[in-house]
C-alpha cells in the first residue's frame, strides 16, 4: 500500500493504485475503511462489474448525490410553485390572470433555451464555481422576485432564475455520473432526478401553505433558503473537481455537438412524450373532475408525485442492469397505455389512482434513463447533451401545454386522453428507427 494513497482498487479494477500484495489481500466490496500509516482512511472499492454482496436498489449510491439532490429539489420547487400561486400573484400586482400567466412561460422558455447557452459559456469553469455560484444567483433571483414591485420586474427576475437553475441542473447530472462505480451511475442519477420530482410532492405543497399565511412572496422566499442551503451544503461537504488535464472544449466543438444528428436523434423522443406527458398533466385535475368529486383530485395528484419519486430509482436500477435502450421501449410501450387509460379510469377513484401511479412511474423512469441516453451521445459534452435534455423536457412541457390548451378549446377534454397517447406512440417509433447506437451493455457487464 502506497503511504497516504486515497483509494486502492480491488481485482478487476484499474491497475498501479497500491501494491500486488495490497491488490490481492483488498477485499471485493464497493466501501470499507482501512487506516494506513497517515493514519486516514482509505476506501476500497470493488471494480465495475464486480458484484457485491447485499447491494440492492439503494445500494452503491453516493452520499454526495444527496446534497446535489438539495439543489434540484429547490430547481424543481420554484418551476412549479408559481402555477399555485398564480391568482395571488395577478392581484397583488393588478394584472389579468392571463397575462400573469407569462410567468410560466418565461421560466420555461428562458430555461429551455437559455440552458445550452450558460452550460457551453461555463464549459472551462470549475465545478464548484458553477454549482454553488449558480445556486447563490438562483437564491438571490427568487429573493428579487420575491420583492417584486410590477409584472416586468417579476419577468425579468424569473428569466435570471431560469438561466441559473439551466446552469445548476445539468452540472448536477453530470457530476452525479461520475460519482462512484460504473454499475451504479444509473442509481446516483435517479437520486438527482428525485430531488426534482419531489418537489412536487413536498416542496409545492410546503411553498403554497406559507402563502396562505405570508402571501405569494413568502413562496418565493421559501424557494431562495431552499437554493442558499442547497448551495451552502455543497460548499461545507465540498465539490468534487475533475481530475482530468484536458482544456475545456472550445465553443466550436460544443457547437458540433448541438449540430450533430446524433444529439437530434437522441433528444427528439424525449421531446415528444414531454409534449404527450405535461400537455396531459396540466390539465389532468380538471380532467378527472369531470367524474370525481374535487376533494379527491390533491389525493390523486399526491399518488402521482410518489409514483414519480419510486420510478426515477427504478430507472436507475434498469439503466445499471440493462442499459439503455431495452427498458425505454418497454417504459414507453406501457407509457402508451398509461395515458390512453387516463380516459377510461378518469370516472373510477381507485382505477384512477393506480393508472394514475403508473404513468408517473413510467414517466420518471424514462426520464432518468434519457439522462444516460443524451450522455452516450458524446460523455466528454456530457454537461451541455444534458443541458440540451433539460431544455427539450421544458420545450415539451411548453409546446405540450399550448397544444393541448387548444385542443380543449377546440373539441373536447375527452380527445386529451388518446391525442396524448398518440403522441407518446410517435416518440416510440421514434426511438425505434431513429438510427442512434444506444447502450446496449449495462454498466453492471462491464469491466474496466
């Protein structure tokens, strides 16, 4: 053993880290603790591949995902509140409720476009600066549209939160792949795709309970301590930086990534069913109101928010044992049936809430998986394919609200249902023919 080495690979892993003798006496575990001669511990960890006793779904995931989870639940919080605050907000500010509603549109616009942008112009920065400098401006633009004084400053207080949240998001993706082993990647994924889905779950509902007592800015207060703890955490646990020499891509070759037919290939599915998935979803309460008494709708959007948290892990069990490619067929051929059903089931309490589950379920699991996919695409852009990913999810959520908007407008909400699963179907055949090399070998197969 090397005196005041940090880590010491066990068999199968990457040779010339310790002694031959170290090598064969270490056991094959992901984490156990050995005091060499400096008196710290070092970590012993099994190579990829490697299977290790006792490691189920939770198992293998590093802790550091969790505080980066912090900094996407708070991202995840304040791109839903304001739909629960709304009303509050047009009359505070005395505008029209529809015009109120730019609010939405201008996070989501300014986010979808704008998160490509910051992620390629902060390629050369460090980690740290990018994780907890981005969530300190996101804090400080939630606090400025807390104080708000007209619609315009809120706008364009909202436009600075979005380009932050753009610029925190895909760098958290991209650390948490790289954290621990290979055959996990998938797991610590998911767990920063949970930190976003939960916020539906537990940061909406925390948010739009202070509003009731302190008004919308007390919300939006709520959100910016949610992003000043997020990115005090990191800088108390510390940001891992990158250990590799190699310069920052130039402009140009980002550019060649956004411009590859690969990244189109990767990326217009996942666009697609976000239209299917969040053009339903936003009208889904008045949907199931139709046939269900309202009281039971929270209880039914609160069963979707859990299913949501449940298949972001299992995605990420799936992407670590079977790739890629296999599990996102399967999720978006029962994805299809999930939102044809929503029509069918709409008129039965327990129906809906299983139907209900299982979309969110699905949804989540395909959106953890498609955080792989948009990576395999090029690993060395890993940070602007996922910024690319994070922008078509909220370019979808945008066309599919608009959309959809219409299609009541102009028929009925009982043809949202199967236009929605039709829609889902076309992104299947999408990902069929599209001619994109996905990971077809697990990183469970793999061997370093």
């Amino acid at each position: 053993m090397i005196l005041g080495e940090k880590r010491i690979v066990a068999p199968g892993g990457s040779a010339g880290i310790g002694s031959a003798t170290a090598r064969a006496q270490a056991p094959a575990r992901d984490k156990a603790n050995v005091v060499v001669a400096s008196g710290k511990k070092d970590r012993i960890e099994a190579a990829p591949g490697c299977p290790t006793a006792g490691e189920g779904i939770f198992g293998g995931i590093d802790r550091r995902a969790f505080l980066l989870a912090l900094g996407t639940f708070a991202i995840g919080t304040d791109a839903f509140i304001i739909a629960g605050v709304l009303p509050e907000i047009s009359t505070s500010l005395s505008s029209s409720v529809g015009a109120t509603g730019l609010v939405v549109s201008v996070f989501s616009i300014a986010y979808a476009f704008g998160s490509p942008v910051v992620s390629s112009l902060s390629a050369r920065w460090r980690r740290s600066t990018v994780l907890i400098g981005g969530l300190g401006v996101f804090a400080l633009a939630n606090l400025l549209s807390s104080a708000s004084p007209t619609l315009a400053f809120l706008l364009a207080s909202r436009i600075l939160a979005a380009l932050s949240a753009g610029l925190v998001a895909p760098a958290s993706y991209a650390l948490a792949s790289t954290l621990g082993a290979a055959r996990n990647r998938g797991k610590n994924l998911a767990v920063i795709a949970a930190g976003f889905t939960s916020a539906m779950v537990l940061g909406v509902p925390i948010g739009v309970f202070l509003s009731q007592y302190g008004g919308w800015r007390s919300s939006l207060i709520f959100v910016a301590v949610l992003g000043a703890i997020a990115g005090v955490s990191m800088f108390w646990a510390g940001v891992p930086e990158s250990q590799s020499q190699k310069a920052a891509p130039a402009l140009r070759d980002q550019l060649r990534v956004v411009a590859n037919t690969r990244t189109v290939f990767a990326l217009m599915p996942f666009l697609i069913w976000s239209m299917a998935n969040f053009g339903l979803y936003t009208f889904i309460a008045a949907i199931l109101r139709r046939s269900l008494p309202a009281t039971v709708v929270p209880l039914l959007l609160l069963l979707f928010g859990l299913g949501a948290v449940a298949g972001n892990f299992i995605g990420g069990v799936l992407s670590d044992r079977f790739g890629t490619r296999k599990p996102m067929i399967t999720c978006l051929t029962l994805l299809v049936c999930a939102l044809a059903g929503i029509e069918f089931t709409s008129s039965s309490l327990i129906a809906a809430g299983v139907n209900m589950i299982a979309w969110a379920i699905l949804m989540a699991a395909l959106f953890t998986l498609q955080q792989q996919r948009a990576m395999l695409v090029d690993p060395a852009q890993s940070n602007l394919l996922l910024a690319l990913n994070n922008s078509a999810l909220y370019l979808g959520a945008a066309i599919g609200s608009a959309a959809f908007g219409a299609v009541i407008s102009a028929m009925s909400f009982t043809f949202v249902s199967p236009i929605s699963a039709g829609a889902a179907a076309v992104s299947l055949g999408a990902l069929l023919f599209m001619p994109l090399c996905d990971q077809e070998t697990p990183p469970s197969a793999q061997r370093t």
